[in-house]
C-alpha cells in the first residue's frame, strides 16, 4: 500500500478512532460472513486505517523525547530510541 493515497474521511480521524474501526472491520471479516463484495470493501478500507494509525504513530514517536535524570538533578531530554 505504499505511497497510496488514504481517503480524506480516514485522514480526518484520530488514531483511537481509526483503530477502533480498523479493529470492528477485523472482527468482521473473522465471522466470514457477509458478502464478497463487502468483504473485498472492508478489507480496503481497513488497509487504509491500518497505514493512518501507522502514519499517526510515526508521527507520535518522533515527537517523543526520553527524559533523563541528570547529575545534580537536572533534567534534559534526550531524542528517544527506538531500535
């Protein structure tokens, strides 16, 4: 799904709210009820969601920076690492 463009209505939400979706097509789709055509949908769909959160995480973890204690009791920050 690389470089593909998400749709506008996804971009809007929130990663809790994308998440949350993301995990109700999942449990959908488990059932394997439903048509195909849905189903195929959903899947899109949720692929979709699936990078928004990813991209919504990215974006979180490069805003993180680890707090460190320094001596004398001075704080500083430090960029996080992740590897």
């Amino acid at each position: 799904m690389a470089e593909e463009k998400i749709p506008a209505d996804i971009k809007k939400l929130s990663f809790e709210d994308a998440l949350s979706e993301l995990e109700d097509i999942v449990r959908e789709l488990e059932t394997g009820r439903g048509a195909l055509d849905d189903a195929i949908n959903a899947y899109a769909r949720g692929a979709h969601l699936k990078s928004h959160c990813e991209a919504k995480l990215k974006d979180a973890q490069s805003k993180i920076d680890k707090i460190v204690v320094g001596s004398g009791g001075a704080l500083d920050t430090e960029p996080a690492n992740y590897e």
